[in-house]
C-alpha cells in the first residue's frame, strides 16, 4: 500500500516513477509475549492513513467478537489474521506488511513472541535492515527480549529501536523508562549492536508511534516514525566484494550463454575481470543483460545475467566472484546455528546445507558450546533442541564458497534441511572457514586435504571399485 498523494490525481506515471526510486526498509518487530508487537503495525498503518476503509470496517466489526481492547480499537487484529491468533490474541506466524511514506518504503515483518516460535522470529529478522524490539514498561527486559535482541546481533541487524511500549500504564513515569534503557544498555555492552535508539511509547493510544506525545514533555527524541524514515541504512550494504551465486544458465542459441541470478553483494561492470568458483577459471564480463536491456552495471539486489568474454563452465551453484578476490573455497567450517525443529540436532547425522544457490550434503562433526541467550555464557553439549543456538564445526562433502557471516550476509549464511522431510531445520551463519580447497592453478597445501581425499576416495570407490585408495599427499609429491 502507497501513501497519500497529489501528485497520483495528477501524473500517475510520474507518481509510479517517484515511488520506484524510494529507498527501500525492511525491518520487524519483536520482544517477549504481550509487549503490543502486532497492535504497533495496526498503529502505525493506521496514523500513517495506510489501511483502507473496508480493512478498517472489518476490524471493527472483529474489534467485538475477537477484540481485547475493551471499546477501543484492537488494531492488532490487521496483522494477526490467523484463527488461532485471534482466539488466543497472540501472534504466531510472520506477518509481512507493506507500506510507504513520502520519503520512504518499508516491508514490516510481524514476528511471534513465544518462545516457542523462536524460529519464526529468526526466519523473519534474516533479511531486515532494523529491528523494533518491544519492552512492556510494567515488565522490563525480558527473557525473550534477550533472546531476540541476541538473534538480532547474531544476524548481523545493525540499527535497534527499543520501543517501551504500554507507557500509560505507568503514567508516563520517566524513571520507569529510564531503568528500562539503563538496563537494556547493560545488556547490550555484549552484543554487537552499534545504533541503538530508544523511544517510549503507547502502540494502543498512539503516543510517540507516528505522532509526537504531549504526555512524554520529558523525551526530546524522535517518533517511532521519524527514526524509521530517517535511519541511515545506505552504507549497509557491502558494496565491496561482488558475490552473484549463478541459479540458472541461459542458453536460448548457439551465439548466447547467460549466467543468471541476483547479484547478492558489491558492484560489477562491463569488462572487469572475473572468476567462477568452485573452477577458479577466469574470464571478463562481456556484457550485463537484464529484462530492461543491457547495463554497464550491476549492484547488490538486481537480477542479471552475466555473459563472459570466454568459453568457461560454470554452473547452477557456482559463484562469480571479482579476479582479484579473496574468497574462502572450503568443505570444513565454523558457524552459529540457530536449530529450528523439535527433533534434536545429532552430530554426525547427515543433513543438506544450502548456501545461496548451492546446495550439498554434510554433517555436524563437533559442538564446541550452546550459547546461553540470558547471559551469554557458553556450556558444554552433545545435542541442539528446538529454539538452542550453538558453535559448531561443519564438515561438507563439495566445498562452498563462502565468506565470514559478519563481513557479507549474502555469502556467510546458509540453512540446513532435513534429508527426508526436505524440511528447513536450522539457519547458520558462518563464523569461519577452517581450511580451504584450493582452486585450479593453485598449489595444494598437502597438510589440509584429508576431508578432500576423503570425498575423492569416496568417489572413486563408487564409480571405479577396482581401483585403490588415491594418496593425493603421494601424488602431489611427484607433481
């Protein structure tokens, strides 16, 4: 849904051209049971004038049999459309919503509270820029305020807006906000958290959402609003290290063979030289090809199609990386998973790992601690259960390409798939790769192949059993 404006009556197409060239913010509210997350994006839809009539009769019309409000408005209904949502008045899916201000587009994601649907949290804060984290001002910090402010940090959300919410249910009272910030501050020190802003505020009377309170003379801070449209978020992306993972080849005709996919990170241009892992072959662009025609340049989020100078063989799966980049090629690495199902991780099973478009078999071959979201200590265990996050290191039969989560989101995170219900049942996000496959034209450090000879003594065992056992540390030898 689009904003109100004149200019629509007037010109649409230039309307239509204005609104395409808005910056885009994704973000998603969370924090524990209760704390008004839902009733927040009805409040905020609602004094932003962004919710039609007959959206607005219908919740009304819901406000008396599903309502718990009292006489007031239950906005919390707008996001919250599940049957079993309604009736128990909590939120248990992720909501998207979309809306834009003169200024800005934003895509909310409404995301559960309970920690038993912690894992739907962590599905939607993984492609936000900003996280609204709600506080109940009758309640402080939480556990599960800690737990998803921790999964925030985890996932590399760099701008935090602490909303304590329900504020006139304490009268407004200053010192109750100001315990609250102090605390969540403390907290905070250990995370990775470097633009955090704070805001107190009614969701349900709309003090301080999208209007300016008379009720709060003492915060001299910004609404709700006024920090989402005004957040810096530009300088996010890593505009840097080009990563396009290749989903699909192009070959229409015998004078045409595309590279297609979204670009995920960095720029690229016509003629820069490039390399497709996991081959380490190298070629220039020759051209950038969209739906729109061709273009001298692609960015981070734009699907292209990519034709090369040169005859190489890249496929679903590969990744076309800048020549001159350093880019970890590796089957063995150590990540932070966040397990998503109720049957336990074992070490040692075997489970898919899907990074970007690649998708291989692999397993957990070691635990190294579960992390503790209250305190963030660190205890010993042999098994992650639902809703646990731990350190882990993670043995795979192709090697990937990857980089360090916090250095390049697109490329650092991947998420695990259970082999017989194909079910999604962990999300990870790499911490570091542990050794390197070495690509063509490199020399092979004979010390870290065992997982490589390994995987190629597999492979020649099944196709060619009456050979022996390949000793790549003999072979290399006599290179």
């Amino acid at each position: 849904m689009s904003h109100q404006s004149d200019l629509i009556a007037e010109d649409i197409h230039a309307y239509l051209a204005q609104h395409e060239r808005k910056e885009l913010l994704r973000f998603l509210t969370c924090g524990s049971v209760d704390d008004g997350k839902s009733t927040l994006i009805g409040r905020l839809l609602h004094d932003s004038k962004m919710i039609y009539e007959d959206q607005l009769a219908a919740i009304e019309a819901d406000t008396t049999k599903h309502g718990t409000t009292g006489e007031k408005l239950d906005l919390a209904l707008l996001v919250d459309g599940l049957a079993a949502e309604r009736e128990q008045g909590i939120t248990i899916d992720v909501a998207y919503r979309y809306f834009s201000t003169s200024s800005r587009k934003f895509i909310i994601a409404d995301t559960p509270g309970h920690e038993q649907y912690t894992r739907n949290m962590a599905t939607g804060a993984s492609t936000c820029d900003l996280a609204v984290i709600l506080i109940d001002a009758r309640h402080g910090v939480m556990t599960q305020t800690r737990r998803h402010s921790y999964i925030a940090s985890l996932l590399g959300i760099k701008h935090i807006v602490v909303a304590v919410n329900k504020m006139d249910l304490v009268d407004f009272d200053q010192k109750v906000y100001d315990k609250i910030k102090a605390d969540y501050i403390e907290f905070a020190k250990s995370l990775n958290m470097t633009d955090i802003h704070f805001v107190p505020m009614s969701a349900l009377e709309g003090d301080n959402v999208v209007n300016k309170s008379e009720k709060t003379p003492w915060y001299d801070g910004g609404t709700l609003m006024n920090i989402l449209e005004t957040v810096e978020i530009a300088g996010d992306k890593n505009l840097e290290d080009f990563r396009l993972p290749v989903q699909y080849v192009n070959r229409p005709n015998l004078d045409f063979r595309g590279f297609c996919g979204t670009v995920a990170s960095g720029i690229v241009n016509v003629g820069d030289e490039v390399k497709a892992l996991p081959s380490g072959k190298t070629s220039k662009v020759k051209s950038i090809v969209t739906y729109d025609g061709d273009l001298q340049e692609a960015f981070a989020d734009q699907a292209v199609t990519l034709t090369l100078e040169d005859e190489i063989d890249i496929s679903r799966g590969d990744m076309i990386v800048k020549a001159d980049d350093e880019v970890a090629l590796t089957n063995h690495l150590k990540a932070h998973l966040v397990w998503m199902s109720e049957s336990a991780m074992q070490p040692g099973r075997q489970y898919q790992f899907k990074f970007a478009s690649k998708m291989t078999a692999g397993e957990v071959s070691a635990i190294d601690h579960r992390i503790d979201v209250n305190t963030q200590e660190h205890h010993s265990a042999d098994k992650l259960e639902l809703n646990d996050i731990g350190l882990l290191d993670i043995s795979l039969e192709q090697p990937v390409a990857v980089d360090p989560y916090q250095q390049n989101r697109a490329s650092g995170a991947f998420i695990v798939i259970d082999r017989l219900t194909n079910i999604t049942v962990g999300a990870g996000m790499v911490e570091a790769a542990l050794d390197s496959v070495e690509v063509a034209g490199g020399d092979v450090d004979v010390n870290k192949i065992s997982d490589f000879e390994l995987e190629l003594n597999a492979l020649v065992r099944k196709h060619f059993p009456h050979w022996g056992a390949v000793d790549l540390k003999e072979l290399l030898s006599k290179k």
